[in-house]
C-alpha cells in the first residue's frame, strides 16, 4: 500500500466521483486496474470459460483422489495391524518376520499419513472435504 502515485502498478488508474475531484476527501485515492474486456466474438472468452472449468475439475480430481488415497491408507493399516496381531498369537518361527514387516508397514503409512496432512494443509479446498479426508485418516494413530 502506498500514496506515491510513482509506486501505483501498471494499469492503475486513480478513481473520481463524478468526473473530478472530490473536496473534502484530501489525502483520499483510490485505484483500481484497468481491465480489458475480451470481444464476445473473439472466442476468448469461451476460452477463459473453458480453462476455469478444466482447473476446476482437475481440482476434484485432485481432492477425489486425495479421499481416495485416504481410506486406502486407513485399510491398509488395518490390514497390517491384523496380520501383525495374528502373527503375535501364532508364535511360530515365520510369525517374527510377518511381525517385522507389518510394523515397517504401519511406520510407513504414518509417514504417507502426516505427509498427506501437510499437503492438503498446503491446499486450499473445502473445509467438508479436509475434514472427510481427515476424518477416513483418523484410523491411523500418530
């Protein structure tokens, strides 16, 4: 923010009520950017239209996938906890390796499960989203 007219950005044009200035409002000004407006012919706009939407859906392809990779994740370590459980009961020979890798797994989801956290705290998306997102990783514990 500034008051020095040479500092304004390109495009920025100072805004009088009534075609001139205001008395009493010294010290007063305001700005705002100039912008073109595409030609309805030109096709720009279709094209402007066009990008919106596509960024759209690629950021609900993008949210989808994140809920998707999400109950995946809690599945997984679930699964993981089983085997580990299961193994803890048979206490056989074998039982020490499931027991090991079912941990290595379980530590392994954890670090996709805060990196996954710290990414979509990176995003902005809807809050109903982060929560179901956070709610389907919730099965992890920390």
């Amino acid at each position: 923010m500034t008051d020095d007219p040479s500092k304004f950005p390109p495009g920025c044009v100072p805004v009088r009520k009534n075609g001139g200035e205001e008395k009493g409002a010294a010290g007063s000004f305001s700005l705002i950017p100039e912008a073109e407006v595409p030609d309805a012919g030109s096709g720009q706009v279709e094209q402007a239209v066009s990008a919106q939407r596509q960024r759209l859906e690629e950021r609900r392809d993008k949210i989808a996938g994140w809920r998707d990779r999400a109950s995946e994740l809690a599945s997984q370590y679930e699964q993981a906890v089983a085997r580990r459980n299961q193994a803890y009961n048979s206490w056989s020979y074998d039982s020490r390796e499931v027991v090991r890798k079912s941990l290595e797994e379980m530590a392994r989801i954890k670090k996709e499960k805060q990196q996954m956290l710290q990414e979509i705290k990176q995003s902005r998306i809807p809050s109903p989203d982060r929560q179901a997102i956070r709610q389907a990783l919730s099965a992890i514990p920390d």
